[in-house]
C-alpha cells in the first residue's frame, strides 16, 4: 500500500514538474506592448490596454511602449525587445520574407493574436490645393509618417509604384508633428495610415478646409493591389465635417501580435480578457474606431502564422483556422 502510494505522489510530483515552467512564466508576467507615435491610433489602443488588463487580470503588469510605427513594432517583437504590439497586415508578411525596403532580414518570429481595425490611408490637402491626385504630388513637400512606420512604408511603396517616389519632397514627420507643420503651411500635405477620424487630420482642419485624396483610382491601374495585399476602402463623408466628402482610397489590416515565444497561455488569457464583452466596450470607449474588434471579426485579413494561444483561443470560440495559419 505505502509503495503504491509513493508510486502516485512520485506520478503527481513528476506531473507539476512538467507543468510549472509554463506556469511559472505566465505568472507576474511583465508585459511591453509596442505601440506607436504621438497623435496614432496604435498609441492609444497600446494605453487602453495597459490600463485594462492589469485591472483585470491578477498577476500581470503591462507597459505601452512608444514606437514609430507598424514597421519598427514588427522587428521589436520578432527580436523579443517588446514582447506584444500593433502591427500591419502588409508590414507583418513583407518582414516575415525579408523584403522590408533596404532591409532583407527576416522577422519571422511574430505571431498575429487577433484582428483589430483597418487603417485607410488618407492624404490631407487645403480645400483649395492643387493636389487632386498622387501624380500631383511631384516636387510637393510631403510628411509621410516617421522612419519606421507603417504610414511611411506605405507611402514609399505606393508612390515608388506609380513611378513618382524620387520626385517627392517626403519628410518623416509623426502625425501630430506633420499636423502642426501643414497648419504652418511648412508642408504642402500628409499622408496618414490609420483609423478614422484620426486626430491630427481633425485638428490639421481647425484653421482651414481640409479636403482627402482619392487613391484608389490609381491604386488599381498601377497594378498596387496585385502587387500587395492593401484594400479598397471608402472614407465616408462628414468623417471630417460636412465639407469634407467621400475618399475612395485604401487600408491595410491592423493586428494585435506577439512574440513567438511568449507562453501560450499568457497569450490565451490576455486574449479571454481583450475580447470579452467587457474588454471590448473598454476597447471601443478608448476610441471608436476599435468597435470594428470582435469574435466575429477576428482573424479577418491574417496573413501570418496565429499564436499557439490565439490558436486555442479562436478555436474555442468556435471558429475554423485555417492550416496555414498554425
């Protein structure tokens, strides 16, 4: 009988050895989630987060990192520097094969959690510019986003595919920092990727008319859709007040995404708790443009490998993942 007993705690003990590393890692879990800069929607998904999960959640502790943008935040979470953070579609897959511009290395080790928001560019001009298309933007002075970003990459990539990228005037200009110099008149406009409304679009059209470019139009003859994978999208009119109409322009996917590494069921309960029905209100009450984040809608756009614990999470939760996204 004794030696029968010691054989179970002996099984027991064995079982949560096995066990605990995993465990051990998920508790007081630190977590940095890459955001993004000044005035940008990451930037404020990044601080809801931190702000409602630690609230929410025992055992962890959450810090929004600021970053430059979508691009910066792929390499910081494939090298493990912040172990979560917002990352583009298009950024996500173009990094994961090595073929970021003037950088041919391979960030593979980003994992997508779930789908957030699509983010549409929008070009900002004065009402009574004479930029009525990109082509017009030869010998314009241009902010494009700072180095790193998402906004910036998407504009060297679709202006360098209508031929017209060595004729602009582009600067590295952060959002809010690219709203103060085309109000300065410093800059002729700014090409912004992010939700909408967006607020240093609103606040570049406090002292004047603002007017958005239509994109789309040469997005499709270029070959640009063929080429990536950005989407058609309609800005609707009144985004920025009455004056303001339509845009026919184009959006990349936003995702939350994390490194390879972090544990599964750290990823898992962040995610049981992000896309609870509380967790989405607190979402959406940070900024309208997240309500788009739902069960629903979770895995719309992914083009890169899931998590091991997003994987379990959308399972559970009853949708089919496709093969190759495990």
């Amino acid at each position: 009988m004794k030696t029968k007993l010691f054989i179970g705690l002996l099984c027991l003990a064995f079982i949560g050895a096995a066990m605990a590393p995993d465990q051990a890692l998920a508790k007081d879990f630190k977590v940095k989630v890459a955001g993004g800069p000044t005035g940008g929607t990451f930037n404020t998904f990044a601080n809801a987060m931190a702000v409602y999960l630690p609230k929410n959640m025992t055992d962890i502790k959450v810090m929004a990192v600021g970053s430059q943008g979508s691009v910066e935040n792929v390499k910081r979470i494939s090298a493990g520097d912040n172990n979560f953070g917002l990352c583009h579609g298009v950024d996500s897959a173009l990094g994961r094969e090595g073929l970021f511009s003037q950088d041919k290395k391979k960030y593979d080790s980003v994992r997508v959690l779930g789908f957030l928001y699509g983010a549409p560019v929008q070009l900002v001009v004065r009402a009574d510019s004479d930029i009525n298309s990109a082509a017009d933007l030869v010998g314009k002075k241009v902010g494009i986003g700072e180095v790193g970003s998402g906004a910036a990459a998407s504009a060297e990539r679709f202006l360098s595919q209508l031929g017209i990228w060595a004729d602009i005037d582009s600067r590295h200009l952060g959002y809010s920092a690219a709203a103060t110099a085309f109000k300065k008149g410093e800059i002729d406009a700014f090409w912004v990727l992010a939700g909408y409304p967006n607020r240093s679009v609103t606040l570049a059209g406090v002292p004047f008319d603002i007017r958005l470019v239509d994109l789309d139009k040469d997005a499709k003859a270029s070959g640009f859709y063929d080429k990536y994978d950005y989407l058609p999208v309609v800005i609707p009119a009144g985004t920025y007040g009455e004056k303001v109409g339509n845009c026919a322009t184009f959006q990349d996917a936003t995702f939350l995404c994390a490194n390879a590494e972090v544990p599964a069921e750290t990823v898992y309960e962040i995610m049981r708790t992000l896309w609870s029905k509380s967790g989405l209100a607190a979402m959406a009450a940070a900024k309208s443009t997240f309500g788009t984040m739902s069960v629903e809608s979770g895995l719309t756009g992914v083009n890169i490998p899931l998590h091991e614990g997003a994987i379990r999470f959308w399972e559970k939760k009853g949708l089919a993942v496709p093969a190759e996204l495990k």
